[in-house]
C-alpha cells in the first residue's frame, strides 16, 4: 500500500493551483476528467485561508495523477437521495466499484430506485477545514454516506483535511463503521473506539485496487484468512447474539443449547488460530451449493467440519474430545449427522460468524454474555451464577500481578474469568501466546460451566488449563494432581488445622502460588450446619473448617455462609508466601457477626488491600461487595503479621460500565466521561480503577521488601 506518490502530486498542485481562484464541474472535467457536480466556489475563505474546495481538488489531483485511483470511477460531490423527496447526502468524493457507474445513475434517477447505485459505492471521501470538528464530519457526513450502501460487501470511507495525517474507516453490513486498521482503534487507556487522536499515514492510504481486493476477500468464503476478517465490536455483538437466538427459536436443535454453541464456537476459535498460524484459508464456512433443496447439506460440508472437529479436538479435548461432545457425524455414505437439527443450528452459527473474528473481538466479556443469554434462567438464579465483571476481575488480578510460570487457581472458577484473565495478564508482553497454560486451574461445582470455561481459556491464548467437576468445599486437588472422591474430606483422614493428611502425604492438598476468586456468598445460599439436624456438608467435613467454630465460639452455629468458608479454603489452599484475591459480601468484612472470623484471617494473612464495590456492580445480585488482596508469610516472615502495618483501602464509586438487564440476561455498557463544555462522550471510561491501580503501586513502594518481591512490584505496570 505504501503510496509516497501521493505527497508528490500534492505538492505538485500547490505549485501549479495556488493562485486558482475558483474551482467549478468544468474545472474537473477539463484538468482531470473527472465527472462532478459540484457548484462554483472558491479556493480561499474570507481569512485567506485555502477551502474545503482547494483541499478536495488538490486530493483528487493526487489520487488520479498518482495512478492509485481511476479517473472514470471517481464523481465529486455525487448527490444520494435520502429517501422520498428527501434532502440528498452530498460526500465530498466517491470512488465506484464499476466505471458504468454513470449510466446507472441515469436509469436510478428515471426510475427513482437507487438501490443498484448505492451498492456500487467502493469508498467516500469527506473532508473538512482544520477548524471544524473531526469527529462531527466523520459522524454526521462519512458515516451517513456510508450507511447509505445497501450491499452485503464492504464500503470504506477517508477523511482529510489540510493535516499530513488522514483517518481511514471500513463497514460491512449492518454494522457501525470502524477504524480499517483495527490496531489505531485503541487508545492509549485500552480502549476501542474511532481513536481519533491516532491518525493513519498517508502512505497507508489504500489504493482503488487495494480496497478492491480487501472486499473481494471477504467474498469467496473458501479463500477466506483470518487477516480478512472484521472483528466482532461492540455495536454488532448484540445483533450476533440475537441471530443466533432467532435461529434457535426456528431450530430447536436437540442438544442443550449452551453447550453445544461452546462447542461450534471452539472449532470456530480453532480454525482461527490455524489461519493465524499457518496463514492458511479458513474452514468454518458454509458455501451456498452446499445446501441441499431437501434442507440437508453436501457431503463435502460434512467432510469439512469433520475434518475440522478431529483437529481441533488434539487441542481441546475437554470439550471436542467424541465421548464428550454433543455433535457428530455417522460413519455412512453421506456422513449423516446424529442430530440433524443440531447440524442445521450448527449452520446457522457458521452463516453467522463466518465473515467475522472471534479472536479480534473487542468485548472481553464475550463468554459471560454467552452465558447470561443463553443459560438456564432457573438455574442461574437459584445457584447465585452471577459471575464477576471482567473489569473487575481484570483490577484484582493487576493487583495479584501474576507473573509467567506461577500456578493460579480459582477453586469456583464458573466460567474461568480469573484464570483466563490471569493468562492474558502474565504474558501480556509477548507477541504470541505461548502453547501451554497449565500451571491455571479452575475448579466448579456446575459441570455446564466447564465447556464455556474451556472456551474462555481458548479466546484469552490457550485452552490447557487444568479444569476440575468438583466442589471445592468438600473435595480437594491434591498434591498428585488427582481429586478427592466425595466423602473422604473428613476428620477421619484430615487434621483440622493444618488440613494435611493424618496418614499419606500423598494425599495432602496441593497449595498454589496465588488464589483469585469469587465465591458464592450471602445469607440466601447459607450452608445448613446442623440448623434443625440438617447438614449440607457432612458434619465430619464441616468440622475440619476452623471459621465453623470461629463465628461463634460459645455454640456451634446452625448455618454458614459459604464465603466463609472458602476464604479458609483459600488460605489453606495457599503456599507460604502465596497471595490471594477474594470476594466477599461487605457484610464478611465489616458486620460484628463476622469479627472472630476477621480476627483468625488477620492472626494468619497479611491483609495488603481492601476496596468496596458499589453496589450495582454485580447487576441483578445487587449486594455489596468488598475485595480483600492478602500475602500468606513464609515460616521465617512472622514480622508481617506482628509489626504495625498499612492497609491499602480505595472505595470504587465509578465502575466504567452500567449493568442493564432485559429478560434476565446481563449486559454490560461502557460508560463514557462526558465533556462538560460539549457534552460528548470521551474516548474514556468513568471509572476509578485506573486511579486505584496507581494508588496502589505507589503504596507497594512504602512497605516491607518481602511485600514488594511478593507483587513483583518492579513488573508491576
């Protein structure tokens, strides 16, 4: 693409039109045989200054006499109709895909359809004064004239003014327009928007044959790379979702609906990172030829995804191993699928996702709206599976700064956020995932969860973290990396302080260096602990957990409330010189109730942070929470604990996002500062984690060396 020609004709035009005074139809057609409808104006505005005029004409000067654009496919101020007796859409220049394009204006205009002449719209340039606000032009004239094209391919739009530097946009369908180089879309905070600030070099403005062949990439689906493919954003999330939601309801494949959209989307993450790889043609595609009148598929499809599937599963066998997924196909002539309505569901995904990127979508909570739209209902609300918004999991794990190498684990992982996150975080410096993440564990009691977990592990880099059907309560990861059966977490083979097995050390626990977690808490989910002779846990099992005795230590209490007890199985899960992240009920961290359980965590961890949530951060639950950022010292560290010490303590009013909910399902919506002189959202979230996250890498520099080498504070960002 690199164009230096461009910045020569520019030049050249200067020397030769800076004194032009006036620029009309006629100057186009006659200087560069370009068509135009544009109306007499001048080159210089009342301060002297060149026009917008001067500035669309020296650009089109460039383009033609560069040879990146044709003259014939190029009209200046072409004029779209809005609709009936409608003002029309006038953008500055547009560059057709056919040069007919002018023979078709003329039918369109006789017969008032201009459907045909919209879709040959290839690019729209627009271009305004320094003076005017970029992203008024860009939202109020580009990005209307874009939206005008009515064709299924991509259209791509230019904005310039009299800067060296110039910002280039693409759309396909009904999705919003964004930056064409995805990489300038986020700025300095993270954050993907238009980026305006990051403009594109002019030598990286595509040429007329460049933008040709970007859209034919997306065209022939059996040529298709990842690099062709547009990332999934925020404005059309919600519209995938509901596609696949629509296709559901006419299906009604026979399989649970979750699960089996984990699955496709797994091959879907796979074929991906293949691409991306190999640099090979993608797989996860459907041909029109390749459906049958009958509503059934070609067996080259089914050859296809079956070829697809046996990849795949080498690498993620937890979920596309054949024993345990819900789809496949039978060893006859025509490879015909177990469930033939699952195979028509499986379509309807690939239809809906193949011209699109998982791997480059920008929303991180892509598992947790899969989950929250298409779950059980029921089960969600009485299990409490409200799962912990990425931001939130991303500020504790920054906090816990997991470094490459350290074993992480969420002992009721859900959807394996932390884990996931954690990954991202620990190699956020290389330029490609590395190929194992085992030393990431995730342990649930819901077995559902574990597919959509596997798939969070794919999306974030790597899909071979250790995961575990299992409750954490009364089963434990032991040291030989095996579980504990049901029943055997006991006072029979436990001690009660130190958990270790009374008989074989083979049996112990395996500790790990970090534990992040958000456990299921609160007076609603309560463990029955001998409350009129119930026992949700077998007494033999509840006995071995100190807090048990701790929250009142005149009588045994007749209930618990889990949080408790997994802050104990946090800690005990702990190595020495471990460190955790937990969520808590504020109640835990603040009631009289709980303070002899406050005192024994206090007597045995080194309490680094504390910082309340608001307390719509976590949607429908709407309870109020506090995060506790804990060290667990060595036996040589006892000083820790014995000296005074300072606690880093933030309360988050501003959490960057608004938790809506429709029907029961959750989403989460960026929430924008907005200019207080405008009123316009700014390329910046309201939120105070940023602020927190600088607090407390300063606070870290104040306390003990062994707190600082336990955060790893000099690779702290």
């Amino acid at each position: 693409m690199s164009n230096q020609k461009l910045k020569y004709y520019l030049d050249e035009f200067d020397k030769k039109y800076s004194d032009l005074k006036e620029i009309d139809t006629n100057w186009y057609q006659d200087t560069l045989h370009v068509v135009s409808f544009n109306k007499k104006a001048t080159t210089k505005d009342k301060n002297n200054n060149f026009s917008e005029e001067y500035l669309r004409a020296r650009l089109v000067y460039a383009l033609v006499n560069s040879g990146l654009y044709n003259k014939e496919y190029i009209c200046v101020e072409f004029g779209f109709p809005k609709g009936n007796g409608g003002k029309s859409l006038n953008p500055d220049i547009v560059v057709f895909k056919n040069k007919d394009w002018l023979n078709m204006y003329k039918e369109a205009k006789s017969s008032k359809n201009f459907s045909k002449i919209r879709q040959n719209v290839l690019a729209i340039f627009e271009t305004k004064k320094n003076d005017k606000t970029v992203e008024g032009a860009i939202e109020n004239q580009l990005r209307s004239a874009m939206e005008l094209n009515t064709s299924k391919d991509r259209i791509f739009g230019v904005y310039f003014d009299d800067k060296p530097e110039i910002l280039i946009f693409k759309k396909i369908g009904n999705s919003e327009i964004v930056r064409f180089n995805e990489e300038r879309a986020i700025n300095q905070d993270g954050i993907s928007g238009w980026n305006l600030d990051n403009r594109d070099l002019l030598v990286d403005l595509p040429s007329q044959k460049d933008f040709t062949e970007n859209n034919e990439s997306i065209s022939n689906l059996a040529k298709l790379k990842l690099s062709s493919l547009d990332a999934i954003d925020e404005a059309n999330f919600s519209d995938i979702m509901n596609l696949i939601k629509r296709a559901n309801d006419s299906i009604r494949p026979d399989s649970p609906l979750r699960p089996l959209i984990v699955e496709f989307l797994t091959l879907k993450v796979f074929d991906e990172k293949t691409s991306k790889r190999n640099n090979s043609y993608l797989q996860f595609y459907i041909l029109p030829d390749e459906k049958m009148e009958d509503g059934t598929f070609t067996k080259s499809f089914r050859e296809r995804i079956k070829n697809l599937y046996e990849n795949a599963k080498r690498e993620y066998p937890n979920v596309l191993d054949r024993e345990k997924r819900l789809f496949t196909y039978r060893e006859d002539e025509r490879l015909s699928p177990t469930k033939l309505s699952d195979e028509k569901f499986l379509v309807a995904v690939i239809e809906t996702f193949q011209q699109r990127a998982i791997l480059k979508a920008k929303n991180e909570s892509f598992n947790q709206i899969i989950f929250n739209n298409f779950g059980d209902e029921k089960q969600k609300a009485d299990k409490g599976q409200f799962f912990t918004p990425i931001p939130v999991v991303k500020n504790i794990i920054k906090m816990l700064n997991p470094q490459k190498g350290e074993e992480l684990c969420d002992p009721c992982c859900g959807i394996c956020d932390f884990p996931a996150m954690s990954f991202r975080h620990s190699h956020r410096d290389d330029p490609e995932y590395p190929p194992n993440a085992n030393n990431f564990y995730g342990f649930d009691l819901e077995s559902s969860n574990l597919k959509l977990a596997e798939l969070n592990l794919v999306l974030n880099g790597d899909g071979g973290a250790i995961l575990e059907h299992m409750n954490s309560l009364s089963q434990k990861f032991l040291a030989d990396n095996t579980v504990l059966k049901e029943g055997d977490f006991t006072t029979n083979n436990y001690d009660p302080i130190t958990w270790n097995h009374t008989r074989n050390p083979n049996k112990d626990l395996k500790k790990f260096k970090i534990i992040a977690t958000n456990p299921p808490f609160g007076k609603g989910r309560d463990l029955k602990t001998g409350a009129k002779g119930k026992w949700d846990l077998p007494k033999e099992t509840v006995v071995l957990y100190e807090t048990w005795k701790e929250k009142t230590p005149n009588k045994v209490p007749n209930s618990m409330d889990m949080g408790v007890l997994f802050l104990e199985n946090a800690y005990k899960s702990l190595e020495d010189g471990g460190r955790m992240g937990i969520v808590l009920s504020n109640s835990i961290a603040s009631i009289k109730e709980w303070e002899n359980v406050r005192k024994w965590f206090l007597e045995r961890m080194r309490l680094v942070a504390v910082f309340d949530l608001p307390s719509n951060t976590f949607g429908e639950t709407g309870v109020a929470t506090t995060i506790l950022i804990a060290y667990k010292p060595k036996k040589s560290e006892k000083q820790l604990l014995e000296n005074d010490y300072e606690v880093f303590v933030k309360e988050i009013k501003n959490i960057g996002y608004e938790v809506t909910t429709v029907k029961r399902s959750i989403h989460f919506e960026p929430q924008y500062i907005i200019n207080e002189e405008t009123f316009e959202k700014e390329d910046k979230l309201l939120e105070d984690f940023t602020g927190m996250q600088k607090g407390f890498k300063e606070f870290l520099k104040r306390q003990e060396e062994e707190i600082k080498e336990a955060f790893h504070l000099e690779r702290m960002d």
